[in-house]
C-alpha cells in the first residue's frame, strides 16, 4: 500500500510484544476494578473496545513480522516472557520474599500468627500503624493500606517503579546469580 505508513515500523518486536502484555494487563484491571466497584470506571465499555483495538492492531503486526521471520534479512526474534516461565518458577523458589523485602527495603518484620508484619515500605505510601503483612508458606504480600498484593514479581516492579514483567525478572536472575557467586567466592575447588 503506497502512502499508508505502517505506525509500528518505528519499533522492535520485543516492543510491540511488550505492549501486547501491557494491553492484557490493563484489561484485567479494568476487570478487576469493575468486580470491586462497577461505578469505577466511567466509560467501561469504550475503554474495553479501545484496549481490544490496540491488542487486535498489535498482533497483526506481529502475524505480519512473523510471516517474514523465514526470509534471511530478518532480525532474530526475541523471546517473549513467556518464553520464560520456567526462570521465573527457579527465581520464585530461590528468592524468599521476607528476605527480598527486607533486604531492598530495610524494614523490620514482626511475626504475628502465620503472617509476618511491617510498616509498608511501598513508594507512596506513608503509614505509621504495621498494614504490610507477608504469608511466608505462600509466598505472598498484601498492603492493607494501600489496597496492594502480590508476590515476589509484584513486590519488585512496584520497588524498582515499572510495569515490565520482563526487566524484574532479569534483575531478579541478575541478582540471584550475584548472590550464588559471592556465596562461591570463598570456596576452593581444588
């Protein structure tokens, strides 16, 4: 088609998956908000078509682009997070949240029952009463304060300020095999 500019020609694959994901993840908080509260949103439908549109466009660039993955000018094709679930099934098991939470965030736990508890160390919330609490067999976090949970992943993109799965899982490996070699620098092979 002569004249009509492709206005995802300016962007890498990884990009454009990447927004795909955001896309997906903004529709189920809009799902999310509209559970707790119906009257959340003010244009629910609407929002719901736009976010659709976007996705729809998105994956038929990206049906385009793998149409052309064979032809040898084409740039590899990055893997997706996807790609990934088994690295983030090793860093779940291998990063203890408490650990994490203390560590990034230098905050004390109290044990209380099963859960442990800490003043949220959350950017933007300021408490002066213990919300923050932690289940350690399940590895999981809620803030009764500022309405947010998660695990580990969820805890590192709010700590680190993105909404990129893909970059907290890197600097989660990064750190984890930083850790591993520390814990080996001191050992003799021989």
């Amino acid at each position: 088609m002569i004249g009509v500019r492709n206005r995802f020609r300016d962007s890498s694959t990884a990009q454009l998956l990447t927004e795909a994901e955001c896309w997906l993840w903004d529709l189920t908080e809009l799902d999310v908000d509209l559970e707790a509260a119906p009257e959340s949103w003010a244009y629910p439908d609407q929002t719901r078509a736009f976010a659709l549109a976007a996705i729809e466009d998105l994956n038929a660039e990206l049906a385009r682009r793998d149409g052309l993955r064979s032809r040898s000018t084409a740039p590899q094709w990055p893997s997706s997070w996807i790609d990934r679930r088994p690295d983030a099934a090793a860093i779940k098991q291998s990063v203890d949240l408490i650990t994490y939470i203390e560590r990034t965030c230098g905050v004390v736990f109290e044990r209380r029952g099963r859960e442990v508890i800490c003043l949220c160390p959350l950017p933007g919330h300021d408490e002066r009463t213990p919300s923050f609490s932690v289940h350690p067999e399940k590895q999981v976090w809620y803030c009764h304060g500022c309405h947010r949970g998660g695990d580990l992943f969820t805890f590192a993109m709010h700590v680190m300020g993105t909404d990129h799965f893909a970059d907290v899982l890197q600097a989660l490996t990064d750190e984890v095999v930083g850790d591993r070699d520390l814990a080996l620098e001191g050992v003799s092979l021989g």
